[in-house]
C-alpha cells in the first residue's frame, strides 16, 4: 500500500489508473480505524480495481473542539490495518493542504442536514459536505462507502451528490457490531470498561422497542426507549427520533413513511462520550 500526502502526487498516481480503464472506489475516513472501517475497505477491495482510503481528521466538521481534540489519532496502526485489508492508496494530507484558505462553501440541504445531529451540531454536516466533496473532486471515484452508523450523513451526502450532479454511486454499509450489540465507533476507545458496558444497553434498548412497536404508537415507542435507556446510569439520552427513513422528517404515525428508522444519540459515562446508532422499524 501507497500513503500519499499530497493532492497533487493523488491525482498523479491516479490518473495512471483511470487512464487503464480501472475503476477506482473510495472509502473516507477519520482514521482510528476499527472493524467498522475494514468492513468497508474489504467491500471495496471487493468492488473495484484501486481503493482510496482517505485519512483525515476534518476541522471543519467538529462544532465542539474538545471533540476534535480527544478524538483518537493512530496513524501507524491505522495503516496497518489498511495494508491488511489490501487496500491500494491510504491518503493522509495535512490541514494545511485540505484547507490552504477557509473553505467558505456552504451546503444546505434541509429537512435532511436540519433535524437530529443537524440540529444539535451546528455546522456539521456543513463541514462533512466540505471534505467530502472535495475528496470526491481529488479521487472522482467510480464508488464511494459510507458506514450507515451514520444513517443522517448518508442521507446529506446522497443530497449533496444529487446537487452537485456527481456520478458516482453511494454504497451504504451495515453497522458492525462488537458482540455485545455496541455499534463499533472510533470514539467507542474513550470509553472505560464500565462505560463500555453501559453503552451495549443502547442496543439492546433499541431491540426490545421492535415487538414493542408492533402494538403501541410511535409516541409511545419513543418515551419506551428513552424511558429505557435513561434508566441506566451511566447513560442519558439527547434525543430519540423516529423518523421517515429517506427524509429524515419526524413521523406521527407508522404509516406515514414506507421507510422508518429510529435514530438515537445519548452521552455516555461521566466525561461523557457522546454515541450514536439506530434501528429500522419498516422498510
Ligand atoms: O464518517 C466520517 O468518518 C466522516 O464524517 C467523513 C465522512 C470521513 C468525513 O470527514
């Protein structure tokens, strides 16, 4: 495997590639790369001729910089671990070289990037458009594969594809989970073993809440779950939406989307670690 640290010798090296006739797929990341990520990887090992792993811990995507700052950083393991999944080019530029000036662009893509983490992270998925965009721009991959832990930024980012009238195809990705049920997560590192355990609670909350809405309504499979997982102590939930799968608008009733998904963020432990994940209900 190649690391490449600059846009210019990217672009060089693939162009070779796209010039053979090879289809390239791209898997972005933030590096502290876990199973999640491989699951990815493989995929597109699997798909396409040349895989791009980019590495890059995004500024502009973090509205809270104590986030940003504890967010782990492991770039010698990280890069093992693509070499291991016999990924092609791991890209891993500087700030400096993403970002030269502020990136002023603005993405707007409402309801999708306004409800939910839209709503509570102010600018995110403003900051996710940026990078990802401009990755699509240095690699113009054939495939791109996104983890659909992150059910709300594949959602922007199929938004931002269609606006900016790009042609290659968003590949979402099932969650990985370790065994107890914890959507794997980078950030799931920061977590203390007690906290850990907490955090598999989520999960299993979001399972009873299945049979539990086969005969009760959506109002009160939401106040079930929150109820639930705020019953533990060590977690405490931030919001619970369920909501119209392709949207992302709030549903009233179970039959007012063909897709509903619940989607679930709740801070964990006492620095505390903020988790994300959810569960599909129809569709
Ligand atoms: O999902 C992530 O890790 C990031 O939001 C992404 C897509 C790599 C953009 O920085």
């Amino acid at each position: 495997m190649k690391t490449i640290i600059t846009i210019n010798e990217l672009r060089a090296a693939l162009s070779v590639f796209r010039e053979a006739g090879k289809t390239i797929g791209l898997v972005p990341t933030m590096g502290a790369l876990h199973e999640g990520h491989a699951s990815l990887v493989r995929r597109s090992v699997a798909e396409n001729d040349v895989t791009v792993v980019s590495i890059f811990l995004n500024p502009t995507q973090f509205n809270d910089k104590n986030d940003l700052e504890r967010y782990p950083r492991t770039l010698e393991a990280d890069c093992q671990l693509l070499d291991a999944c016999h990924a092609d080019i791991a890209f891993a530029p500087s700030v400096q070289e993403i970002y030269p000036e502020p990136d002023t662009r603005h993405f707007s893509y409402p309801p999708t990037d306004e409800v939910m983490e839209g709503a509570r992270r102010p600018g995110h998925f403003n900051g996710v458009c940026q990078i990802v965009s401009k990755l699509f721009d240095y690699v113009q991959p054939d495939r791109a594969y996104f983890g659909e832990k992150d059910f709300q930024q594949i959602a922007v980012i199929r938004r931002m594809v269609d606006d900016l009238g790009l042609k290659l195809q968003i590949v979402p990705c099932p969650v990985v989970r370790e065994e107890s049920g914890l959507a794997r997560s980078s950030r799931n590192s920061l977590l203390s073993p007690l906290e850990h355990r907490a955090a598999a609670h989520i999960y299993r909350v979001l399972q009873w809440s299945l049979p539990f809405a086969e005969d009760h309504s959506v109002a009160q499979t939401l106040q079930f779950v929150v109820d639930a997982i705020n019953a533990h102590p060590e977690l405490e939930v931030e919001y619970y939406s369920i909501v119209d799968g392709d949207t992302l608008a709030d549903v009233n009733e179970w039959t007012d989307a063909p897709h509903i998904v619940g989607c679930i963020t709740v801070y964990c432990g006492s620095k505390p670690i903020r988790l994300i994940d959810h569960i599909r209900y129809k569709g």
